[in-house]
C-alpha cells in the first residue's frame, strides 16, 4: 500500500484549489508506478520526493506523462515539507534545476528563475483555437507554452476553446489571460497531457512573468484568479524581477488516501 497525501493548492481562503497528490518517500518506486499512482488519481499534478538525495529530487506526473517542472505540484510539496517539520526553507531539484522554496503557516511559495526564452507569436495560433488574443507569445518552460492575452476577463470566462484541435497542437499547454491593474483573470489548457483544464498554473504564472519581463516590466506582482469555470476557484500571487519569478499561495489539506501499487 503507499500513502498518498491530497492537497489542494492555490485555494481562495478554505475553497477550491487544484488538488495535489504528494508522495514524500518515493525512493523505492519506479517510474510506471508513479505513472500509475498519477494516472489513478486523475489529478492534474502527482509529485513523488526523493529524499535520500541532496537536494531532494522531485518527478511531477500528470495523469498521462512526467513533466520538468510545473508550479502547483512544487507549491504542494514544499508546504508539505514545511509541514513535516524537515525544513521550512531550502531547494528542491526537478527538470529545470534547483528551486527555492519557503512554507509558513498555510501557504508556500517557489522561486523559479527566468531563463524561459519568449518569442512573438501570431494571434492567429490562439485565434484558431478558440481564443480571442490580442496578442501572443510563445515560452519554453521547457515545454513549449501558447500564451495569449485577451481584452477583457469577461473574454477569458466565456472562450469556447476548440479541444480537439489543441489536443493536436504542436505545444504543450494554452494559456489566455487579460488583466487589470495587479489583477489577472486567467486559463489554461493542456489536453495532450491530459489536463483540459487546469483549475490553477504554477507554471503558466511563471510564463507570464517571462512574457512580462520580455515586454519591458523588469519586476511587478500580479494576483491570478483562475478555475471558476471548473468549479474550482483558485488564486495565485505572483512576482517577479530580472531574475526570477516568486509564486505562491495558500494549501489546504484534504488527508490520506491509502492506494494499492
């Protein structure tokens, strides 16, 4: 039997978030049984620890295959680890590299830097798919990411995106978003990984700042509103400089669910 604890992350005070299964001794797992634990569970993230490496490795799986680095799974375990009493700040290390991350009472947050190359996209990439962009960008984190911005939240909340033909899109994950002043009302889509839609983007935050930062704003902070078309609201409070981007938010703990390997 393994343990696997269930968060939710992102939440807006004790409601929604994105749930989360954590695994915090995966040292004895292979990788189709972390594939398997994630398939299971069917949550957008599963991320398994390492501990008996320096510093911890981390392996994030969604429920179709493993990923280098998302921010939800990232923000989970490092609250996680607060919580068990093994060290409230430190770094982690998944396919990007070392992340910093911190936990204190019933949030944490992660420090990714900002190498993700951004490049100019056509709008009509996020047109045909069912987004109505006024502008877009490419960013590899380092899966490829569709990031485009729309006129209004009203145009996020009621896009009608066309599932099949970003399932067969070459990137990973879509992410529209349109913002006001410090807020931002935001989506993401990534069906071939077996996510449709994401209730809450770590690393689409992160594709943000990158876009950002490449328009001019050297640093800045957002609050990102997301997953109320899912049922699921969810809030992320992001920041960023020249050099990295800080993303975080508050977990809540859903307890234990015991699976057969």
């Amino acid at each position: 039997m393994l343990d696997v604890r269930v968060l939710r992350v992102f939440t807006r005070g004790d409601e929604g978030g994105n749930h989360l299964g954590v695994v915090v001794d995966a040292g004895d797992l292979e990788v189709l049984a972390m594939q398997g634990v994630a398939t299971r569970l069917g949550f957008s993230e599963t991320i398994f620890l390492l501990r008996d490496e320096e510093p911890a490795l981390v392996r994030i799986f969604t429920p179709v295959a493993e990923v280098p680095f998302a921010g939800h799974p990232l923000v989970g375990a490092a609250w996680m680890v607060g919580e068990l009493g093994l060290a409230s700040t430190g770094c982690v290390r998944c396919g990007i590299g070392e992340i910093e991350y911190r936990a204190g009472g019933d949030a944490a947050w992660v420090k990714v830097p900002l190498v993700a190359p951004v490049e100019d996209a056509s709008v009509e990439d996020a047109v045909v798919v069912g987004l109505p962009a006024v502008r877009a960008w490419w960013v590899d984190l380092p899966l490829r990411y569709l990031v485009a911005e729309v006129g209004e939240a009203e145009a996020v909340a009621s896009a009608e995106v066309d599932m099949k033909r970003l399932a067969a899109a070459p990137w990973s994950g879509t992410y529209m978003f349109a913002r006001s002043d410090d807020r931002v009302k935001a989506r993401f889509f990534a069906p071939s990984l077996g996510v449709p839609e994401d209730p809450a983007t770590g690393s689409a935050a992160v594709a943000l700042a990158a876009v950002m930062l490449a328009e001019g704003w050297r640093e800045g902070r957002f609050v990102i509103e997301q997953g109320d078309e899912i049922g699921a609201p969810c809030r992320i409070e992001l920041a960023w400089d020249p050099d990295a981007a800080t993303l975080g938010g508050t977990v809540r703990d859903d307890g234990i669910r015991r699976m057969e390997l």
